[in-house]
C-alpha cells in the first residue's frame, strides 16, 4: 500500500492493516504515551497509545528521520 492510500484510511482501519501487514521493530515511552515503531511496505508507521490505557490515539507515517532515531537502541535486531 502506498503511503497516501494509508493517509486516507480511518484510525481502525490504520490500526487493521499494520497489524495484519506491518511488522513492529521498535518502541518508546514519550510523554504519557507509549509509542510503537512498524515497518509498513517499506516505510515507517507509529503508533501512540496512551500509558494504562487500552486506546489508540494516533497512528501516522513518520516522515522525519528525528522520530526513528528516537527509537535508536530499541529496535528488536532478531526479528529484522
């Protein structure tokens, strides 16, 4: 899928292909926010989740290589 198609779609139906299509490779604790890193057809998704929370508040393509490397150190090396 390209990365306008995954822009168009709702927050569920995000949430529904990364799990069926994306592989997460990394996350982190921002804020109040546990964040998950996926790799999607070749390009980056996260994740935001509220800590304590079962909630998925925001899902967007990272286009910034700050937010990857904030992830540096935390990727799951064995599951590349």
């Amino acid at each position: 899928m390209k990365i306008e198609e995954f822009r168009r779609l709702k927050l569920r139906d995000r949430y529904h292909a990364l799990q069926n299509y994306g592989k997460r490779i990394a996350s982190r604790y921002h804020g109040g926010f546990q964040c998950f890193l996926y790799d999607y057809y070749g390009y980056y998704v996260e994740v935001w989740k509220p800590v304590g929370i079962n909630l998925i508040q925001w899902i967007e393509v990272v286009n910034r290589d700050e937010v990857v490397d904030s992830y540096l150190g935390q990727f799951k090396l064995d599951d590349l």
